[in-house]
C-alpha cells in the first residue's frame, strides 16, 4: 500500500503512481533495446533490408492482434493483460539477448522472437492506455499525462543514450538482457493495481460485437479517424527513418552506435522537456494547437539526408521532440475528455492498429528503397510525407475546433459528427 504521507500531488494515486513507474522502467529499458536489435543484426552480417526485416517482424503482430487485444481489455481486467504481456516480452527478449551472446543468431530467428514481443505489445497496449486514462480524472487530466510522458521521455533519454553506449562497449546482447530484466521488473509493479473502482463488465454479445461497437465508436468521430491516418504515415516513415536509415548513417557518417543513441536520446530529451510545458500550457483547442505541433518531425529526416554535423542533428532532433511532445499530451486529453471509460480499450485499440498498420510495409521496403532511389531521397521523401499528411489533416474541421471542456461536462455520444458538441453522453470518466 502506497503511504498516504507520500509527497505525490493529491490527485496522483495508487494506480497512476505504479503506472508511472513502470513505464519508466520499460522506458528505459526499450530505447536502448531498439537500437541493440538494429546493431545485431548489423554484427549477424545483416544489411539494410536484413534491419528493416526484424523490426517490420515486430510491428506485423501488432496489426494482426491490436484489435483482439483491445477488446479483451475490456472484458478482462486490464491489469492482468498487462502483466501477462509483460511476461511475453520479457521471455522473447531473454531469448534473442541468449542467441545474440551465445552465437551468430540467424535472421528468421531474430524475427521470430521479434514477433512475439510485437505481439505481447498488441495486447499490451489498449489495456494500458485504458488503465491509465482511468486512473485520474477531470481538471487534473492534462498535468497527469504530462508529467506520465515527461517521466517516461525522460526513461527515454537515458535508456537510448545508455543503450547506444553499452552497444558500443559490450554488445547488443547484453542490452537486449537488461530490456528483458527491464519488462519483468515492470510486470511485477503492474500487478499491484487496483482495479476495484473499475465497474464489473456487463456480459456481451461477442467478440465480434465489442469489435463493431468500438469501431462504431471511432468511425463516428471525425477528429480521431483524422488523426489516426495522418499518424499512420507519419508513424510509418518515421520508423523507417529511425530503425533502418539512421543507424546507417550514423554507421557511415556520424561514428557509429554511441552517437545515434545520444541522437535518439536528445529526441527524449526534447519529449520530455515538451512534457514540462504540457504542465502548464492548456490549449483551448486541443488538438488544432497539437497538430501545429507535428511539423517539426519533419526536420530529423531531412537533417539525416544532408547529412549535418552530429551537433545539428542533436539539436534538431531535441526541437522535433518537443514540439511532438504537445501533441501528445493533447491527444490524450482529448481522449480523456471524449471517449467513455468502458470503451477506451476498444478506441485505443483502433487507434494503436491505425498507427501502426502502415510501419511493417515501410520498415520492410526501407532496405529496397534506399536501393532503387538512394537513402537521401528516401530520407527527403520522408519529410515531405510528414509535412503534407499534417497539412491535410488541418482540413478536418472537427481537428480544427475541438475545445477543452470544463471538469463535470459530458462526453460526446459516438454519433456526432461535431466533436464539440455536448448532449448528455457518458460521463468522461469513472473513478
């Protein structure tokens, strides 16, 4: 039990104190993991496409099991999902961290075990979405999930720029073990919340039912659809960017693993620097002043292309960061504030499969892209991807009008085309 002398703020209790905590953990623990996996395969003999290959194998299970996964979120408890899956990454990461120090790992094996960590996160992640926009309420939504992020960004920070350096220094697989240590320290702080607030499910009709019913949910809001699509390009060249072409450049121009992850770990710092002024800027409209937000993610792919001096890219990948970073925060406010609480796990998990649906294909055609048009056309053609999706979806009026609303108002009911209205719908929460 969580002491009620604890310095935390009033409205940060046991559930959003846990999940804080081990999220940072696993935080820590994946951005060195993400570019541990890249160099092994790397040091296997692997070349571009190889790379592009094992995280497309990560991503690919996530298409195929988000939306099972969020709708057994919210049938069963949440927190069992999460630690459950927390057990799977934790043994596929063990696994891949053995071959790696034992011997020369194979590419199918690597996208094996890959898989089923991508797969552990396709049921991990609508149920920890849900759990944590449950776990505060009203007027304290928008500093929680900001300093949520800010903390976990922070993880970020050093779990890249630790994990570049001891990739450099001992190895990816020892990497890859301290992710897998990471994910079972985390379980076992997720096991211990409290989920007696939430109310017991009423029976449904099916899985099939819960699936139409949240997709009824999502479609009859045209700010979340939006966004959705515009992230899943956004995402998807991202990924490419981040997995595949930057740790060829920096293999090729910037010195290796060690100046990548602190360029991965200068991003984090800039998210999390975002996250602090999440804590005190409240946009009125939420989602027109996140989306504003997005443009400068597209600077990291073009200074990549150049490319710039290592200094530059530190700088400009601090910059995209942070600005992402009010993005976000209002996201999730935005979700808080709109989405009823017994069908956040179903929402988050179109949401997630829509992010995320379009990164296995880029991932995987990273490797022949670069051979057929170069990597610096390939890296400008990302830029320009992100800068357009952004820009169209600034045409959806609902993107360009959705209003925070005051603590007590009711959240929109699915059928409204107008995300500002409010007509008596299911409270925004239930706590």
């Amino acid at each position: 039990m969580i002491p009620d002398s604890s310095p935390r703020p009033s409205w940060a209790g046991r559930n959003y104190s846990l999940l804080t905590a081990a999220a940072v953990i696993t935080s820590l623990g994946a951005n060195g993991s993400l570019i541990a996996a890249a160099f092994a395969v790397l040091d296997a003999g692997g070349d571009a496409g190889d790379v592009g290959l094992v995280a497309a194998a990560r991503t690919l299970p996530l298409v195929v099991f988000l939306l099972i996964g969020g709708a057994v979120a919210d049938r069963l408890p949440r927190h069992r999902v999460m630690v459950a899956a927390n057990a799977l990454n934790c043994v596929s990461q063990a696994a891949f961290a053995v071959l790696v120090l034992t011997g020369e790992p194979r590419l199918w094996q690597m996208m094996l075990l890959t898989a089923l960590g991508g797969t552990g996160q396709a049921f991990f992640s609508p149920a920890a979405e849900g759990m944590l926009l449950s776990s505060v309420q009203g007027e304290h939504a928008g500093r929680a999930f900001a300093l949520f992020r800010m903390a976990t960004q922070g993880a970020a920070l050093g779990g890249a720029a630790l994990g570049g350096a001891l990739v450099a220094a001992i190895g990816p697989g020892w990497v890859l073990a301290a992710d897998a240590a990471c994910f079972a320290l985390a379980g076992a702080c997720r096991a211990f919340l409290d989920v007696s607030h939430i109310p017991p499910r009423e029976p449904g009709t099916g899985l099939l039912a819960d699936l139409r019913d949240g997709w009824a949910e999502f479609i009859g809001r045209p700010w979340l659809w939006g966004i959705v699509v515009q992230f899943s390009l956004v995402n998807a060249v991202v990924a490419a960017a981040n997995s595949v072409y930057g740790p060829l450049v920096a293999r090729d121009s910037l010195g290796g693993a060690g100046p990548w992850g602190l360029a991965l770990g200068a991003f984090g710092a800039g998210t999390a620097a975002g996250a602090l002024l999440m804590t005190r800027y409240r946009p009125r409209r939420l989602l027109l002043a996140g989306t504003l937000s997005v443009f400068p993610l597209a600077l990291p792919s073009a200074a990549l292309a150049v490319p710039v001096p290592v200094g530059v890219l530190y700088g400009v990948m601090f910059l995209a960061g942070a600005t992402v970073e009010i993005f976000g925060v209002s996201w999730m406010t935005a979700l808080h504030q709109e989405i009823p609480e017994h069908k956040l796990s179903r929402v988050s998990a179109y949401d997630w499969l829509g992010s995320v649906a379009l990164i296995p294909l880029a991932t995987a055609l990273a490797g022949p892209a670069q051979s057929t048009f170069g990597r610096t056309p390939a890296l400008w053609g990302t830029s320009a991807l992100i800068a357009t999706a952004t820009a169209l979806v600034l045409l959806i009026p609902d993107i360009r009008g959705l209003r925070r609303r005051d603590t007590g108002e009711a959240v929109a009911p699915h059928t409204s085309t107008d995300a500002k209205s409010v007509s008596g719908g299911q409270p925004a929460k239930s706590q």
